[in-house]
C-alpha cells in the first residue's frame, strides 16, 4: 500500500502527501519525472525496473513526480498522450519479462495541467524475473538506492522460492482441515454433519508474512459473510484476524480472515441429511455454496490489497454416504447415484492468478465441480456449459 491506501484509491492528494511529507526513494518506491523513452536502453531500464521490485519486496514507481536527491518535490504532468503511453508500457512489460510478473498494475492519475502514471508492483510469488528484451539475460534486485543486478547467490535462494512458498501454503491448509476435521476450528461447529471448507491463500503475502490491520469497521464488511449466511452472522476479532460467523446455537459455518489474507471459510450445510435416512450433496446450491462465496471473497481481498496469484483448495470432511442427486427432486434413496466412500474429499488445488474487473470467476468453480461430480463417479457437472458458464439445472 502506498500511505495506507489501496492502489484504486490513490489520487493525486496521495501523491501530494508524499511531497509534504518529504518521502524519499527506498526499496518500495521510485520516482520518475519523464516516462521511459523509445530507444531499446529506454525499454530494457523500465523493465529493469519493474523486475526488481517483483524480485524483492515489491512496490511502486511514480512516472510524473520530480524529485531532488532522492526526495519527491513536485508533481510534473507528462507531455504526451497518457492513455497511449499506458498501453504502450503495459505491451513492453507483456514481452520483455519472463515469467510474466502476475499482479502488475498500472493507472493515470489526472491532476491540474495534465496527468501521470502510477505503477504498483507486486512482490512475486514465481520469482526470479528476467528482462528478456532483445535477447537480454538479466535479473535484478533492488536496495534503497535503485536497481542492481542479482548475485548467483540472490538467484539460488529466489529459484527456490516459489516452490517452499507453495509448499508451506498447502501446509498450513493441511494442518487448518485437520483442526477443523478434530472440531478445533475458530467457531464450534456440528462436524458430524459434514463439513465444507475452502481455503484461499494469497502466495505472495504468505510467503512475505504480511500482517494486515484491521479497522474497528472491518466487522461490517459484508465481502466476508459465511457461507450460506445471507447477512446473518456476528463477527470478533481473534489472534489470528477477524472471524465472522453465522448467528445460530450451534453455529452453522464461520469466515477466518487471517492477517496475511488469507481465508477460511466453512459451512456444515452442503449435505442434506434429512432425505429419508439418505445423505444428499446439495448439488442444486452451487451458487449458494461456491460461486457467489467466492466472488465476494475474492471482492473483499481485492479491497484488502491481497496480492495474487491466491491458492484456493476446497475440501469436505465426514461425508461418507452422501449421494449426489440427478434431479433436484428425488427423494427416495434408490433414485440417487453411488454414493461416496470415503470420510474427506480434497479437489485438486487451483490457483487464482487475477482478480476480474468482472468479479465473474464461475469457470475456477465450473472446473473444480467436474472434479467433485467425477468423485461420485460421474463424467462432469451439468450445471456449466463448454465454456464454463453456469447454466443452472
């Protein structure tokens, strides 16, 4: 964050604090009068730049501020069309960095006499970065002072990076489904029901440690709300965040924010265990349980600057019997699919590499439904067309 705020909210007033506030150049912040020329140097330094704030701790770069030594003076318009100029940096950072740096974003910020451009680079999650433009092989890092070229040393410990990050991620997930499978979850819940869980976890700020503090408000935020809750819940803080969870005795399903990101989130009502003596998967509520939790998750960790890619796992435990049903409107047992065998069900993790402007993430659910339906033995879930919009039943 840029002085406390979240990237879509910094303006040009953000931009004037820095200046009255003397900040300086430092590991997360770089100002530029001038945008980067056309010249090959002019492309490779810009992405010289952009990768080694993905390659360190991430941050910002200001194209459009003076500054003297080091430190922001003024606010100076750029003298050429910004649009054009966005498009074009965000074309060279397409194609001259490899890997691509997930979460790289971009902006105008219009002022008096003009407007600049704001940079908001991500630490990576897949590091090291290269600047490949024109056969170019570099990797770079950055100290308070600028950009400079990694040692072999720097690019050993960034190679393996990635990997312990993701790691250590499906770890703590691990570790997180087994307290909640003994009920030594956040909230007390009836686990003999059987329970839903989704987890998401932002990589980027897992792997850094982030800590995020959250405003006495933040217990109304709605972007959080259990699963199934519709506005129904009560919320606390905790040690490890903020918890919100359903109002009903017992509990019925809670959210966990924790203070790197990441989510928790768990329901108790994804079987239906009142059919007759049967176990019915609720295969009619998929948006009730998956694609609207979801978006307004992913919604809220947006707002809190989560950094993608997020690793989102959903798993079940004490489901053993349960029944996934053909028509919504069966009810005798001997009209149900085979049921499921085992006590816990862990779908194949997927990672969410952007958030959508359009808050539309119904083909991540599409894809990880067709695994849950070939669980009960069943070739894909009916309720996603081909392209993996949800069609309903």
């Amino acid at each position: 964050m840029l002085l406390g705020k979240n990237f879509d909210a910094i303006d040009s007033a953000t931009l004037q604090e820095l200046i009255d506030g003397g900040a300086s150049e430092s590991v997360h912040l770089e100002f530029k009068r001038d945008t980067y020329g056309n010249a090959d140097a002019d492309k490779k330094e810009m992405l010289k730049d952009i990768t080694a704030f993905a390659n360190t701790l991430g941050g910002h770069s200001i194209i459009g501020m003076d500054e003297e030594h080091g430190t922001a003076s003024a606010l100076s318009p750029l003298a050429c069309d910004v649009d054009k100029e966005l498009q074009r940096l965000e074309s060279i950072a397409r194609t001259g960095v490899e890997p691509a740096i997930v979460g790289l974003r971009m902006k105008r910020i219009d002022l008096e006499g003009g407007s600049l451009i704001l940079i908001h680079v991500p630490k990576s999650f897949n590091p090291p970065h290269r600047v490949i433009y024109k056969n170019s092989n570099r990797y770079y890092g950055r100290t308070s002072s600028g950009a400079c070229e990694l040692s072999m040393e720097d690019l050993r410990l960034l190679f393996g990076a990635q990997r312990s990050i993701e790691e250590r991620a499906k770890a703590f997930i691990g570790e997180r489904f087994l307290r909640i499978q003994d009920d030594d979850g956040f909230i007390p819940l009836p686990v003999s029901e059987g329970v839903l869980v989704m987890h998401l976890v932002p990589l980027p700020d897992f792997g850094a440690a982030r800590r995020i503090e959250f405003p006495n408000s933040f217990g109304r935020c709605q972007r959080f709300d259990p699963i199934g809750s519709f506005g129904h819940r009560q919320g606390r803080f905790n040690l490890e965040g903020y918890c919100f969870y359903r109002f009903h005795n017992p509990c019925r399903s809670y959210t966990q924010v924790f203070r790197d990101g990441s989510l928790e989130a768990t329901s108790v009502e994804i079987i239906d265990n009142s059919s007759k003596g049967a176990r019915i998967f609720q295969s009619s509520q998929l948006r009730k349980f998956f694609i609207d939790p979801l978006k307004c998750y992913l919604y809220g960790l947006r707002q809190l600057e989560s950094s993608p890619p997020i690793l989102m796992q959903i798993s079940a435990t004490n489901i053993q019997g349960a029944q996934m049903c053909e028509n919504e409107n069966m009810f005798a047992p001997d009209d149900f699919l085979p049921s499921y065998d085992r006590e816990t069900l862990h779908l194949p993790s997927t990672m969410i590499t952007a958030y959508r402007d359009d808050g539309n993430y119904e083909s991540i659910i599409a894809e990880q439904m067709h695994f849950l339906w070939n669980a009960f033995g069943l070739e894909r879930c009916p309720q996603f067309d081909e392209e993996g919009n949800y069609i309903g039943q």
